[in-house]
C-alpha cells in the first residue's frame, strides 16, 4: 500500500484559508481549520485587575461584556470511498485533531498514514446501494 506523502496534502498556509480534501486507495480524507469560540479568560481576568477596560463592538459602538477570542485546531477526518465529505454520514468518518501548525499538519499527515493501514479501504467502500439506503434515511429523518 502506497503512503500519502507530505507533497500529496496541503501546507498549513493553504489550511488556514480553505480545506483540502483528497483520497487514496479507496480512503478519502480531508483536512481543515476548525474554530472553536471561547471566553478570553486572559481579558477578564485584566478587566477585573483594572488593567483592562471592556472592548467596544467597532460597528455599534456598543461595550462587549462577554468578550471571547478564537481557538484553532487542524481537524483531520477520514472515510471510505466514494462520497464526498458532504454526502458521507458522520457515523461513516473518523475525526482527529491537531495543533495548528505545519508540524500539526505532518502529524495529521502520519496519522492518515496509519489509518489507511488500520483496514482494507476498498473493502469498506460505500455502494450506491449504500448511498440510496442513507438518503432514504435521511428523507425520512432517521
């Protein structure tokens, strides 16, 4: 079994503005940025000092009680062929994440090489049977 190599993905300059998704040997996977939203605690807690005053919404001029500041992860998903990420169930997708940056990409990129020796990706490939059955389900909200 071929290994996904470095120049077969995308850098983490490219993550940071759009996922890549692409495949191998009945494996397709995908990498992107995933944001999570968080309080900044480091802000309140300056707040509560006096070292700090509370931000100003700059559209509305209005005073930001609950301020909060971004996180970044790189999420690393993989699943059988042919779907699309889309069109693939998440029961269907394994999920990891890394830190965001070019060594969380090589990390991703050793995991992706491990997933795709854990099982016979072409032996779990999804049908188009298997694709009528799941949007069968999906029109009747199972």
């Amino acid at each position: 079994m071929k290994e996904i190599q470095s120049n077969d993905i995308m850098h983490i300059g490219f993550l940071k503005m759009e996922p890549f998704a692409g495949s191998s040997e009945g494996m397709r996977f995908r990498m992107s940025k995933v944001t999570y939203t968080e309080p900044d605690t480091e802000l309140l807690q300056k707040i509560e000092a006096g070292e700090a005053a509370y931000p100003v919404d700059k559209k509305t001029g209005e005073t930001i009680m609950n301020p909060t500041k971004d996180r970044y992860t790189l999420g690393v998903w993989v699943w059988p062929e042919p779907y699309s990420f889309d069109f693939t169930p998440d029961e269907y997708k394994t999920f990891r994440e890394f830190v965001f940056s070019e060594d969380g990409v090589m990390e991703g990129l050793a995991w992706l090489n491990e997933e795709k020796q854990a099982k016979d990706w072409a032996e779990a490939a999804l049908s188009w049977t298997d694709w009528k059955t799941m949007a069968g389900q999906a029109d009747a909200g199972v």
